[in-house]
C-alpha cells in the first residue's frame, strides 16, 4: 500500500509540475513588466529543479511518472490563448497564473489527502510543490 500510494502521489506530483512548466512558458515571453516577467521566470526555473528530484524518485520505483491530462492541458492552453487574445496584459497574466497556482495547490492537497500511505519523500516534495504554487500566487498579486 505504502508503494502504491508512493507512486500515485509521485505520478500527480509530475503532472503537476509539468503543467506548470508548461504554463510559465507560455505565458513568459509575453510579459512585459520586468519583476514579474522575472518572479514567473524563477518559479519555472523551481519547477525544473523539483521536476528533476520527482524523476529521480520515480526512477527509485522504476516509474516514468505521468504527463498532464491532454483534456485539462488543452483546456488550460485555450484558456490562456482566448484571454490573452481579448487582452494581452500582464493582468491578464498574473489572473491566468493565480488561478493555474490555485488550482494546483487544491489538486495537492487532494492527493495528499487521497495518498495518505504515502512515505515522507514523497509527501515532502508534494508540499514542496504546494508552497511553490502558494508562493507564487502571493508574489504576483500585485499585479491582479
């Protein structure tokens, strides 16, 4: 059970942080306001770091984890087109990136709750992810 868990916490925790790359590099090279432009740019570069010690964990289990959910990643990739169309702003970016964040963080904690077996690594970079996506949203409010 302990393993089980493990590694379905692990396998959304991968999704999540690639949805999450994914996101920040859509929306980076659009935005015009330098402290955002670079909070957006360090939070990406957060999620690589933690994408690389997610695979080392999987490897550990000899999983190769879990892309994002084509009907949610097409989903969000519309979303974010269809808004920034009507107004390119960064705004619009940090509205964008807030309610990705927010999303993530109640999907985290979900899981957590889903996968209580889980071992403490993997619940480690789970909350590792969580205070990511957190600190985020609070970093750019102020450009809401």
């Amino acid at each position: 059970m302990v393993e089980q868990d493990t590694i379905k916490l692990l396998r959304e925790c991968d999704a999540g942080v690639k949805m999450g790359v994914s996101s920040l590099s859509d929306v980076i090279p659009i935005t015009e306001n330098e402290e955002l432009k670079q909070l957006l740019s360090d939070c990406k570069d957060n999620h690589e770091k933690l994408e690389c010690d997610l695979e080392k964990l999987l490897d550990k289990y000899q999983d190769n984890g879990k892309e994002p959910a084509a009907l949610a990643k097409g989903m969000s990739w519309m979303k974010t087109n269809v808004k920034l169309l009507m107004n390119a702003s960064d705004h619009t970016v940090a509205d964008l990136m807030t309610d990705g964040c927010n999303m993530g963080v109640k999907s985290l904690h979900m899981y957590l709750n889903q996968y209580p077996a889980a071992d403490e690594a993997s619940k480690s970079i789970t909350k590792r992810l969580i205070n990511l996506e957190e600190g985020l949203a609070m970093d750019i409010r102020k450009f809401l």
